[in-house]
C-alpha cells in the first residue's frame, strides 16, 4: 500500500510542477489516502491504484484542477466577497434611506414585507457567510485559513459601522422601526458572534470537497 501511495503522489507531484501550494496538497491528499486504505483494510479488500483513483480522481486531472485554481487568486476572492458584502449593506441602505425620504406606497409595501420576516434574511446573510468559507476553503485549501480570517474582518467593516450609527443614534432608531427593540438589538450582537463559527465549519466542508 505505501508503494501504491507513494506511486500516486509522486505522478500528483509531477502534475502540480512548481505549483506555489504544492506540499500542502500532497499532504490533504497523503492524509485521504491512507484514511481510503484504512477503511478497506476494514472491509478486508485489496488496494489498487484503480481503487484510489475512483475515490480521488486521476492525479493529472487533479493537478489540472489546483493549475486552474491559480488562475483566481486570494486577493480576487477577498475582493470579491468583501465587495459584495458592501453591495448588500449599500442596497439596504438605500432602501431604507429612500423609504424614510418618501412617500412612496409600492416601496412602503416592499419595507413592511422585509420587516415581517427577519428571521428568514438572518438566515439567508448567514448563508452568504458560510458560502464565504466554503469557497475560500474548495478554492485554496490548507493555505485559505489566514485568506479566510483576513476576508472575514474586512467584510465585517460595515456591520460593525452600522451597529455604532446606529447605538449612538447618528441613524434615527425610527428609521428601522418596527424592527430596532431590545430584543433584535441583542439577537444583532449575537448573530454578528457566531458568524466567524460559520465561517470555519464553511471553510472545513470546502477544504474536504476540494480533495
């Protein structure tokens, strides 16, 4: 079994070439390797290079992945994710700016339609946060956990801002009724807490698919 698995990653080895991230994709792949022969020794089957290659792919077409990734580098996938996180409080802001400017009846109908349901938006922004590890974690692997914490601080920037516009009053408390109560202030806070949990366990399940 150790002939078999040295045989893969050294072709792994030739594919990847001078790829920046190369050790730490021999040692994910090294690691399911032997997790692979540990469970067929359980089931009492024989390992062959064809067993590892169903479970894990040829190993050219493997370097050809993490080629491609290269392609889409940490500094455009933080970008990416910081920007559109910017989008959606931009978005928001603007909606409630324009519904607390005017008088508008179809827009006044859009605001108390989102206002009745922030359970289901918490939900689907905490999507968007585990999507950030996910990604980050299919994307660079090992090496993504520093691009994680980094993308996820930036990105946080306008939570952050709006919790204190909005604490020291510089955003009228009106402007958010009727959704700003005790309440909803402390489900904030600790919504905005378990956000980076989500992060990680994201980034755990994108490092696990991209092997």
């Amino acid at each position: 079994m150790e002939r078999l698995k040295s045989r893969f990653l050294d072709e792994l080895a030739k594919g990847l070439e001078d790829h920046q991230d190369k050790e730490n994709i021999l040692s994910e792949y090294e690691i399911h390797i032997d997790e692979i022969f540990i469970e067929i020794l359980g089931e009492k089957k024989e390992a062959t290079m064809e067993l590892l290659i169903s479970r894990l792919g040829e190993p050219n077409e493997i370097a050809e992945m993490w080629r491609e990734e290269l392609s889409f580098t940490p500094s455009r996938m933080k970008w990416l994710f910081i920007l559109f996180n910017i989008f959606l409080f931009a978005g928001g802001s603007l909606l409630t700016l324009v519904h607390n400017l005017y008088e508008w009846k179809w827009l006044s109908i859009i605001w108390n339609h989102l206002t009745s349901i922030p359970t289901m938006i918490a939900f689907v922004y905490l999507f968007f946060w585990a999507l950030l590890g996910y990604e980050i974690g299919r994307g660079f692997g090992h090496g993504g956990r520093i691009l994680l914490r980094k993308t996820f601080l930036f990105s946080l920037i306008p939570n952050l801002m709006l919790m204190v516009l909005t604490v020291f009053k510089i955003i009228p408390h009106s402007w958010f009724a009727p959704l700003l109560t005790k309440s909803f202030i402390i489900a904030c806070i600790l919504f905005t807490i378990i956000l980076y949990p989500v992060c990680i366990l994201g980034y755990r399940w994108g490092k696990k698919a991209s092997i």
